[in-house]
C-alpha cells in the first residue's frame, strides 16, 4: 500500500513511518470471526484454523503479521492465536447450542482486555473495525487491516471481523447470503464492544460486499432503537457491493443516524462491480454512475445528514484488482480515507469540491498542492 498523501504535508510527514509503541500489549492484528472452527486433524495447516462455512457464535484471537516473511517486499501471517469463544456475545441468542458454548473455551476475558490495555496506552482511544468482502479468505483481511493500522500510526485497536466468504469459483452468491447473517452478527458484535470496552467510539471500515454486513448491522441497531451507547463513529462503504434501494431504506430506517459520519466511496470505473451489476440487473452503490443536476430538496437533505458522498473516478492509480481496490492501491484514496478515520476531517477541510446540483464529493486537479498546504495543526484542534 503507497503512502497516503495526507502524509506528505509538513505536519504529518513524521507519521508516515510511525511504529507499534512498546507499551503496546501485543503485536499483530485482532480477530472476531463466526466462521467455524475447522477441526485439528482436518487442517492444511496452522494457519487454516477457520472455515468458509458459518458458526453459531463468536470466536477471537490474534493474527500476527510480518514484513517480508518469505523474502518478498510483502506481508504475511506468521501466527495465528486462538483465545476462545466469546460466550458474553452470542450472535444468535436462544438458537445457540449453548451445551456446545458451556463446554468451548471462554475468549471474553483475554480479548477485553488485551482491547482495554492498548487504548489506555493510545492517544485515539477507538476501536477500528475492518469488514472484508466476498470471495476473501480468512488469512487475506489482516493484511489489509495491517496496512490501515500502519497508517492509522498504531492508534486506538484494529480488529478484523471476519464473516464467512469462500473462495470457491461460484461462491459469490453464497457469499451475498452470509453476509446477511454476519450482518446480524455484526450488530451485537458492536453492542458487545460497546458495553465492554473503554472504547471512546467504533468505527466501521467496509470493503465491497463488507458494505452488505455494515448496512445489515447499522439497520437491525436503528430498528432496535439501540445506538450502541453512542459510541459508532465513522462508517465507510468502501467499493460497496449493494443494491441502493437497500441502502435507501436502511436510511429510512435511520442507520444514518447512528455513526458520526457515514462515507460512501464509489467510481463509475469499478468494473467488478460492473460484473456484479450483471449478475444481479441492479446497478450497485458503489457503481455511482453520473447522475443529472439533483432537486434542490435532495441537494440539501445530504447537506443536512451525515451522509457523504465521494467519487474517486478522477484519482490516480483506481485500477489495481479491476478498479475494486482504490482504497489501497490510489494514495488519493488513502488519503482521504486516512483523513477521516485518523484526523476527523470533513470534506471541505480534507480539500474536496463538489459541483453545484451534485451530491458526490470530488477529488480537484489541485489536489496534490492542496493536501500539501493544509493547515493541518489548526483542522485537528478544531
């Protein structure tokens, strides 16, 4: 992953290289899964600890990732630690084996407090929750996260929830129904962090069909009336693989009103999505195909949510994984990503411009000189 190029302004540019603080109480990435456990004697490997297939209950642990493991300019899991079951948060309440989760191994205890000890040495005392999408392993998403928490200088604690993907060739719509399960799941994930942790907010970072689990998430808490004590900060469908009349209606529902900020990002360039809109004969959210001058009255009724839109067509550098994964692969991308998540920036302080009559926020041809010149010191006290 390039360097974000909010790194290259003059107050930031000492952050770019930041390390993992020695205070901190482990090295390596958290996990929360409900992918099934894969039996000992039936697994490729040490690493291969979880399946493609869906578990009735939460487990987490510990992935370690290293630099250059295998001689490579490239990051890889050395280790994966299992800490047990999380009994205290069952995703499926009464239809849980609970003679099978009385007799697994508690995960509860170490997980929050390894979660507590590492926001109490972090200057951003959230949690950052990456939601990975279809057609992912379990061993792929903590490298991703890896990067992010690279460039989020190690603040607060990064957790991978990992939902059930697979791999498989015709995987995909299996996929889009798992997500729809984890998305429930992913609810009483977020209550669990909530009531449990010293968390001052969590953020939820989605990638394509991730975004299906967030939205699912957010609208089952709106319906519930349950805000999750207030502590959802930003959200982000990133490259979202959803239809957006679902979208519309969570929002009708109020899953607007639960984060600080939710941020789409789309590009009308994403030929996977492209291949997805196909399938499904729907365009999908993260598609944002260019759309005539709005009313006035859908003009204003973004102004006044916290809904923000971004159009990363222009930015360079989209097309890595069939223009799917800019967020990684654009330090335009990234930065603004960066921007949100770490310094808490809007988009007119993050140097975005947006045409009258249109939603979509974009990056300008000044970009570049732009970032350079933030008055970066004065946007983060204010």
């Amino acid at each position: 992953m390039p360097t974000p190029l909010i790194y290259t302004n003059a107050v930031t540019q000492s952050l770019a290289s930041v390390e993992l603080s020695a205070d901190a109480p482990y090295e390596g990435v958290l996990y929360i899964t409900d992918r099934a456990p894969v039996a000992v004697e039936k697994r490729i490997d040490k690493l291969k600890e979880y399946s493609k297939e869906r578990n009735a209950f939460f487990s987490a642990g510990l992935n370690s990732v290293v630099l250059n493991q295998y001689g490579k300019n490239q990051l890889s899991i050395s280790k994966v630690e299992t800490f047990g079951v999380l009994k205290k948060a069952l995703p499926f309440g009464r239809l849980t084996d609970l003679d099978q989760l009385k007799s697994a191994k508690g995960g509860d205890e170490r997980l929050i407090s390894l979660i507590d000890k590492k926001l109490e040495v972090s200057q951003q005392k959230d949690i950052f929750i990456y939601v990975h999408g279809a057609h992912d392993s379990f061993d792929s998403p903590p490298l991703i996260a890896g990067e992010l928490w690279h460039y989020l200088g190690y603040e607060g604690v990064m957790i991978n929830f990992l939902w059930p993907a697979t791999t498989a060739r015709f995987g995909y719509f299996k996929d889009t129904e798992n997500a729809q399960v984890s998305g429930h799941n992913l609810g009483k994930l977020v209550r669990y962090l909530a009531k449990s942790t010293q968390a001052r907010k969590i953020h939820l970072v989605s990638h394509s069909a991730g975004g299906r689990v967030v939205v699912t998430a957010l609208r089952e808490l709106a319906i519930a009336k349950d805000n999750a004590d207030g502590k959802i900060g930003n959200a982000m469908l990133i490259a979202s693989d959803l239809n957006p009349t679902v979208f519309a209606i969570a929002v009708s529902d109020g899953i607007a009103e639960l984060p600080s900020r939710l941020t789409i990002y789309g590009s009308t360039k994403d030929t996977a999505l492209s291949v997805s809109s196909f399938l499904f004969k729907e365009l999908r959210l993260g598609q944002l195909k260019e759309q005539s001058t709005l009313p006035s009255h859908i003009i204003e009724l973004f102004d006044k949510s916290n809904i923000d839109v971004v159009d990363v067509t222009g930015a360079p550098k989209i097309f890595a994984a069939h223009g799917h994964s800019y967020f990684r692969s654009s330090p335009w991308v990234s930065s603004d990503v960066i921007s949100v998540l770490r310094f808490g920036l809007t988009p007119n302080q993050r140097s975005l411009s947006r045409e009258q009559g249109h939603v979509a926020w974009k990056f300008p041809q000044s970009y570049v000189k732009d970032i350079e010149a933030l008055p970066l010191n004065q946007l983060i006290e204010n």
